[in-house]
C-alpha cells in the first residue's frame, strides 16, 4: 500500500477547477494509475482513495492519496505548475505504508482523521441514500462503522458517554459527470452532490485484521470522489 501527498498550487486556473468539482478531481487522480478493461473500476481495482486537506498555516490544498500500487503523477500533474512550493518536502511525495499497516495491533490507541459521506439508505426508493444531517446521527454512524470496521471510539476522560471526537460538517461537495465516452449525448451525465462531514479525534483498534482491511477498502460512501479514506497516526497525548 502506497501513499502519496500533493501539495497543489491554488492559485493555478485547471487546480481552482478540480477542487471544484469533485468529479473533476477524480479524473485527475485517476489518471495517474493505469488503464483497466472497459467497465472496470478503477478506483476500487488499484485500492484508491483519496481526500483533500487545506494546510492550516499556508492554505494550500494538500491531496493524499491512498493506493494499492505506485502512481505516475507525472502523467496525471504533468504540468508542474499545478504544483504548490512546499518548503524542502518532496512534491508530489510517495511512500509505502505496508509496514506501518503490518505494525498495528489490538488495543493500540490512535488519532484520526476521515472525511466521510455519513447517509442512511431509503426504503422507498430502494436503495436510494440521504444524507445524515444531526450531529447525533452522524457520530452513531461512525460507531456503527466502527463495529464493522475493527474499531471503537473512546470516550472523554471527563464524560465516559461523550466519544473523544469532533465532528465539523462542511456542507455539500458536488460535480458533474460528464456523458459516458461512446454514449448517446447524456447517457452516464449528471449532477452528484455528498454531504461532507470531517471527523477527528481517537479510536482504538479491536480487531487488527479487520482495521486493515477496513484502512484499504475505506470507510462509507462516495470513496470515488474524496470521502473514506482514514488517516491514522500514533496518539502522543
């Protein structure tokens, strides 16, 4: 497992377009991976997902990316002027996180981040989801994902029913699809919007294999476009 960070220029026409648009994005991180069989998806076959940060002291947007195997980013950022300067780190930036993975084991308490679709699925129409909008809803969506995921949420040391989190919604996200190549002129185009909920705070891991798992497939819906990708690091507090 691979991940890579980009540090883009937000000042740059084509990037102001991709954050914009969050299917635009999804092009453009796409394109870094290899070509699949028509009808495949490629998001889901190479494992990626990524998720778009603002770097709290510069501003500029930092894209990480998730995936099973090492992307080209000189064919997807071929342009480097989309490319912020970023101090003496390397941009864009790829490493392996297989060891980090390997490393995680029961019990062990982390910091997270995950920006996450929360919704719930309609009966009628079947299948059709909306979005979670009571901070309520969208923390017992997160522990529902937990229990299936390998992972609990540990509460405040002052208050044992309060989860040590926080939970920031930032609206809509949306994009349009464009018309499926080869298609009739509207077939595959349309109009998509998420909910965009930002959680951060601890958990704990329960079942390490399960976590993994969970760390590659990602956490909820709209993986293709932004949201479930789960960032661990080691807790110092």
């Amino acid at each position: 497992m691979y991940l890579s960070r980009l540090a883009l220029n937000p000042r740059h026409r084509q990037v102001q377009r991709d954050l914009a648009d969050c299917h635009a994005l999804h092009r453009r991180v796409l394109a870094a991976f290899p070509a699949t069989n028509p009808g495949a998806d490629a998001r889901a076959y190479f494992g990626v997902l990524y998720r778009l940060d603002i770097d709290p002291r510069s501003g500029i947007p930092i894209l990480l990316v998730q995936s099973r195997i090492e992307p080209n980013w000189q064919i997807s950022i071929a342009d480097s002027s989309l490319l912020a300067a970023d101090g003496d780190q390397e941009n864009p930036a790829c490493k392996s996180v297989a060891a980090a993975f390997a490393a995680l084991t029961d019990g062990m308490v982390l910091r997270f981040r995950l920006r996450a679709n929360p919704t719930r699925r309609l009966a009628i129409p079947p299948g059709k989801r909306v979005d979670l909008r009571r901070e309520s809803d969208q923390i017992a969506w997160l522990h529902r994902k937990g229990e299936q995921s390998g992972f609990a949420l540990p509460p405040l040391a002052a208050n044992a029913d309060v989860p040590d989190l926080s939970v920031v919604p930032e609206g809509v996200r949306s994009g349009r699809r464009a018309r499926t190549d080869g298609a009739s002129s509207n077939a595959g185009a349309g109009q998509m919007s998420f909910g965009s909920v930002v959680y951060e705070g601890r958990l704990q891991i329960v079942e390490a294999d399960r976590f993994r798992q969970a760390l590659g497939a990602g956490i909820g819906s709209g993986k293709a476009f932004g949201f479930g990708l789960l960032s661990v690091a080691p807790d110092r507090g």
